[in-house]
C-alpha cells in the first residue's frame, strides 16, 4: 500500500472554523483510494517530524495566535522550504494562507513572517468579506477574511467568485494554486465541499468510480454545493 | 416629554400587538419623542442596573439571578432575551412604566448581547456586569472572538462600580484584570473535577499572553454531576439542582449566585439562593422537552459550537430518534467540523438549508443517517411518526423559535413582555 504522510501544523493554536475538516476529508478519501495515511502534528515550540511529509496543512486561527504561529514559523522555515522544494504539496487555508504568503502586513511598519511559498503579499484590513460563494472553478463555500491581498506577478488563483450573496464578494480572487502550493480562504471547510482538490492534494483519484462510500461522499458534497449555488443565484 | 412618549408608545404597543407579535416600533417612537427615555426610567432604580453579557449562558444566567434576586424579596425588572437593542428594550419598558414613566421595581437585571450593549450602556450605564464567558460564536457576525473582547471590554469601561466574571475562562479572566482598580472586581472559578466533568471542558476560545494570578474568589463551583452542582460562597456549601444537565448550567449558576450576593449584600442567603435556582424551568430551547402528543422532543441548541459541544457532552446517552435541522439562521456552520459528536451517533432524519452540508460531516464520520429533506414542515412530520416517545431535536436557534411555534407553544422569546 502506498504510504501518504500529512503534518498538520499547529492543530490547536490555529483552528478557527473546521479547518481540521480538509484533514478529516484527506484521511477519509486516501483510506477509501487505497493510501496508507499518517498524519503527526506539529506545535508551537516542538520540533518537526525527522522525515519529509507528503503533504503539510495549516489552518486558520485568531491574530494573536497567528502572530505567534509566525515567529514559531520562522524557525521551522528553513527544514519547510527543503520540504517543499523537494515536492512537499501544502494547503494553507485562511490565516494559514498569510503563513505561507510573502508576510502579513497587521500594521504599517509591522508586517508577520511568512514563509514565502505564494507570490501574495497580504495586508489586514477592517473590511471584512463574509458570505457564501461559487467560483469560476465550481468550487463552493463560505468567505470570512479581511486582507489585501497583492499579487506580485503573474499568479493563478484557486478560483474567481462568480457568485455570492454578498455583492461585494463577487468578483473577488480566492487563494493561490502553483505546483504544489494550494490555498484559499473558502471555508465549509474547503476539501470535504469540494473533493476533487483533496484527491489532487492525494494525488489519486476513483478513475473508475467503484468505491460506494467515495460516490456517497461526492454526491452529497455536490447537493451541498448545489445548495450554496442556488442561494447565492437567487 | 415622558408622558408623550409613554402614551403614544403604549398605544403603539398595544395596536402592534392587536395585529400579532412584539416589535420595536414603540420603543423606537418613544425613544424618538423623548430621547432621554431609557435614562429616565430604568436610570430611578434604587437598587440600581445590572447587565449580564458574553458569549454564551445569557439567558441562562439572566434567569437564574433574577430568580435569585426575587427570592430576596427584590422586585426586579428584566427583559425578554432578543430586547438587546435601545429600541428593543424601550418597547420592553413600555410594558411597565406608568404614565411619568415610573417603573415599580428595585433593580433592573438586562441581557444584553456582546456587540450592542454598549448602545444601551451609553444611555444608562450598568453599575454592574456580569460576563459569562468568551467563546467562538457567529463569526460571520462577530469574525473572532478576538473582536468581541473589545466589545466586552468597551463595556466593562462603561460600568460604573461592580465587575464578575467567569474566572476560569482565560479570557474574561484577562478582561477582568485590565478592570482591576477602577472597578471591584471578583471571578467565579470552577474547580479542576468540575472542569473534567464535562468530555471537553469549558470551550473557551484560545487565549495568549495570560498571567497565572487569580481574580478574587467570589463563588466557586466544587463540583456538578448530571443536573446536580456544589457550589461554595465564602464558607457556606449549597447544592443545588439544575434546569438541565452540563457544566455549562452549573457554572450559570455559580456566576449567578455570585453576582446576586454583591447586588443583595450583608442579607444574602446562598442556601435561599440555591433553593431559587433549583426550582428555575429551562429557558426556552436550552435543555428543553417539549411535550408533544406523548412524545417529549428533547432540544439540543445548535446556536454556536460551544453551545453545541456543551449540550452534547451533556448527553448522558446516545439520543435513540434524532433529528438535525439547521437553516440561513446559521449562514456557516463550517464549524460542525470541530464538534466532537460524542454519543450522538446517528441521525434519522436531517433537514433545513443546511442539510447536505452536515449529511456530508456525518458520512465523513462514518455515521449514518436516514432521510434528507430539505423543508423542515416535512420533516417535521416525518420526525413525529418515527417510533418512539423519547426523541431528540438538534437544532439552531431559528429552527427552534420556528419548532415551538408550530408545535403551537407560545409565549415566545422577545415577544412576551
């Protein structure tokens, strides 16, 4: 059996609203795909595991505990780039996003390491974007984040909104996908609403689409999104 | 001013709900014509105002000191939960101030929501707050707990004299400490067997940068079992029941019991408070059986994820027919992620907008569950000719306004008063 390693970093400093759910949907659907998963974490303060993961995620969470995930971050990077030069996938979701991004900007002059994976440069705002979304890549949730995000070059999303029941979400760029690199905002959480990125952050899929729990588990995320879809195109 | 503004509210008032149901019209007219309307009517209580604030266990709370401050012999003015608002709370007075706006009570006890009771304290300062914790709640409204401290601590700069807090919650704890000095200060502490009671704690959001010290000591929770809690106040020990099972119900009371002894003073009784407490129904919704054609629907609260965990751990049993119905009431419940479903191991029938999206958390569980529709009517009948009297609803909080009013109870939340 192949064997798949995840490191979820910092589980209880940076857990806001189900993110532990991608790693749920990860484990659940690399069981069902024939993977033998592993999942360690990772604190503040403990060391990383001695072999390189297959795949680290990183959640979202408070300030407070973003500005301490990103000093405890800065120690940690050194082994983390290795890992991901040498083919490591990581999804980063919310706040996680700002970890891996080229530094939050929390107030002028004062800006919070990251690790530099994504070419986005993000900056706190009071403007909150909240509500529920369809992107252009079929991908659904719900947005709640305030930054300004700034794109240094040439960058692809994970996806464009194309509808929401806020107006002002529309329109709106989501996250970051580049190689192995993947991020959002979208929450509900993101992989267990929209498997299709799981199985490509397993990197396998149900070709064949034999396995009964997988097709369970597809529908019903797709009525889910398909529930989202109708409420925001109303 | 006063007596326009009470005649023309009351007479609005009294059309309003002619026509069906509590609004804040009449408040918001009343406070139009005389601006000063709050601070003139609840501003004359002799025993002063008193808020009760945080995320959750207000209306618990609120309940279980107004209850408290009664059997004291207090008269005591408090509002019906969703009276948060200026306007809210004035159409709520509007009940009982007579013509000079007079009202015939001692104390006023308010619920007041996390975010807005500064509006209200603004116009008529407490002069003491009760916080009951600080928890993850509606970030689509509230984004981060982190927010809501400063609401909470806003308030608290409001209050003129007396602050209680939950003092094993880190962060109100916290809050309290920053208050230390201007304000008398003192924290109601659970005890460690209390704390592990409960599978997950007291939930309290996460919390950086604390200092070890304790707050003064005004009550403490020994320890809680089912709907049984020992409380201790100084050096008398109470036991006392609960309306429902949890330690979140236990530490409800404890913060109660606390707050009221500061309010009452040298007469307190805690054994008179205790016996108050224990004789207090559940409020509406919160560990609450609904009686229903011989069958009693026990309603777990889905109204954020420590209510939800709280109640859950609460189960003393897997709950045998269990329903789950959740609509935009909560627009994201991504959250349902987090919850650790303990012995709720099935669900029977799921309903609401929100169906699909916990049909899939329960089928990433490996639980399984019955029927899926959407339209909570449906359901709702579906659920009822189930086998069974003991029966178990999970739902959010508009799903069980919606619930108790088609199971034609009334008396309504906000719209009683």
């Amino acid at each position: 059996m192949p064997k798949f390693n995840i490191l979820h970093l910092y589980p209880t400093t940076l857990h806001l609203n189900g993110e532990a759910g991608n790693v749920v949907a990860l484990l659940e659907r690399g069981k069902e795909l024939g993977l033998e998963l592993e999942v360690h974490s990772t604190e503040l303060n403990e060391n990383l595991p001695s072999t390189r993961p297959d795949l680290v995620f990183i959640g979202s969470g408070i300030l407070s505990a973003v500005k301490v995930a990103a000093v405890d971050l800065e120690a940690k990077a050194k082994t983390l780039t290795q890992w991901s030069n040498a083919g490591t996938k990581v999804l980063a979701v919310g706040a996680g996003f700002d970890l891996i991004s080229q530094g939050l900007e929390i107030e002028s002059g004062h800006t919070l390491f990251g690790l530099g994976f994504t070419n986005t440069k993000h900056r706190l705002t009071n403007d909150h974007l909240v509500g529920e979304v369809v992107t252009d890549s079929g991908l659904a949730g719900f947005i709640n984040w305030n930054r300004e995000i700034t794109r240094t070059n040439q960058s692809s999303p994970m996806g464009t909104v194309v509808s929401s029941d806020n107006n002002r979400l529309v329109g709106y760029v989501d996250g970051y996908i580049s190689g192995n690199i993947f991020a959002t905002n979208i929450q509900g959480p993101f992989l267990p609403m929209n498997p299709s990125v799981a199985d490509q952050l397993l990197g396998v899929s149900d070709t064949n689409a034999s396995n009964e729990r997988l097709a369970t588990l597809d529908s019903l995320a797709e009525k889910a999104r398909a529930a989202i879809s109708r409420r925001v195109n109303h | 001013m006063i007596p326009l503004a009470v005649l023309v509210g009351k007479a609005l008032r009294f059309v309003l709900r002619l026509r069906g149901g509590g609004s804040a019209v009449p408040g918001r007219i009343a406070l139009a014509i005389a601006p000063r309307f709050l601070q003139q009517t609840l501003g004359r209580m002799q025993r002063g105002i008193y808020f009760v604030s945080g995320s959750n266990g207000k209306s618990t709370t609120t309940a279980m000191l107004v209850k408290v401050l009664r059997a004291h012999g207090l008269k005591v003015l408090s509002n019906p939960a969703g009276g948060n608002l200026p306007q809210g709370l004035a159409s709520a007075l509007l009940a009982d101030v007579d013509i000079l706006g007079r009202l015939d009570h001692d104390v006023a006890v308010l619920e007041v929501d996390e975010a807005y009771g500064k509006l209200i304290a603004k116009k008529v300062a407490p002069n003491g707050l009760l916080i009951t914790n600080l928890q993850f709640d509606q970030l689509n409204r509230f984004h981060s707990p982190e927010e809501v401290f400063g609401y909470l601590d806003e308030l608290s700069t409001l209050t003129k004299d007396l602050l209680v807090v939950n003092g094993t919650d880190p962060n109100t704890e916290k809050l309290a400490k920053g208050h230390q000095g201007r304000l008398k200060v003192f924290g109601v502490y659970a005890s460690k067997e209390a704390v592990a009671s409960a599978r997950n704690g007291i939930l309290a959001a996460p919390s950086f940068d604390l200092d070890d010290s304790d707050l003064e000591h005004l009550t403490n929770l020994i320890s809680t079992s089912g709907n049984r809690a020992v409380i201790s106040h100084g050096k008398d020990k109470v036991e006392l029941t609960l309306p429902a099972a949890g330690l979140h119900y236990a530490i409800d009371a404890a913060l109660a019991t606390g707050m009221a002894s500061r309010i009452i003073g040298a007469k307190f009784n805690v054994q008179l408070a205790a016996e108050a407490i224990s004789e207090l129904q559940a409020v509406y919704g919160r560990g609450e059986v609904i009686q229903h054609q011989g069958q009693n629907i026990e309603i777990i609260m889905m109204k954020n994820l420590p209510s939800l965990q709280a109640n859950l751990d609460a189960l003393q049993e897997s709950p045998k027919t269990v329903w789950i119905s959740v609509d935009e009431g909560t627009p994201d419940p991504s959250w349902i992620y987090d919850i650790d479903l303990g012995k709720l191991r099935h669900a029977d029938v799921i309903s609401g907008t929100k169906t699909y999206q916990w049909a899939t958390r329960l089928a990433y569980e490996n639980l399984p569950f019955g029927e899926l529709i959407e339209d909570e009517n449906s359901a709702l009948e579906y659920f009822l000719q189930l086998p069974g009297t003991e029966k178990t609803a999970v739902i959010n909080y508009e799903q069980m306004m919606w619930l108790r009013k088609r199971l034609g109870l009334l008396d309504l939340e906000g719209g009683s008063a």
